[in-house]
C-alpha cells in the first residue's frame, strides 16, 4: 500500500474547492436533494465537458479513455 503524504489529498482538495466555488456558492441550494442534483450534475460536467490546463485543455474523461487499452474501451 502506497505512504500517504500531505500531498496525497491534493487533487482531492483541488476538485472540492472547484466544486464549492464554481457550483455549490453560486447555486447556494435550499435543500439537500437539491445539492445532491446539482453537485451530481456539476461532477458530470467536471469529468465531460470542462477543459483542465493540467491536462493541456483536454478534459478527464478524454485524459483517461486515450489511456484505456483498446479492448477496454471497445466493452
């Protein structure tokens, strides 16, 4: 098993504040069904639609899939 280190939540961290200050602060729900939705829907467009410049402007699902063997990604 890997050593955890300070930095090992650092990706962690990172998504959450992007979650806090791009959906749940603007959003403020009223009630948590509606923050489960809205968190759900942000998430998606975290992985599908929104470019990361730490992955040159690409986004997570394309950084991952391109690295999936071909077999994997044809299931």
């Amino acid at each position: 098993m890997a050593q955890l280190t300070a930095r090992s939540n650092v990706f962690v961290e990172r998504l959450w504040k992007s979650v806090k200050y791009e959906d749940v602060y603007l959003k403020a729900y009223e009630t948590v069904s509606d923050a489960r939705a809205g968190i759900s829907h942000y998430i998606d467009f975290y992985n599908t639609r929104r470019p990361h410049r730490a992955h040159g402007g690409h986004t997570p699902d394309m950084i991952y899939f391109a690295t999936l063997p071909a077999a994997q990604q044809a299931a």
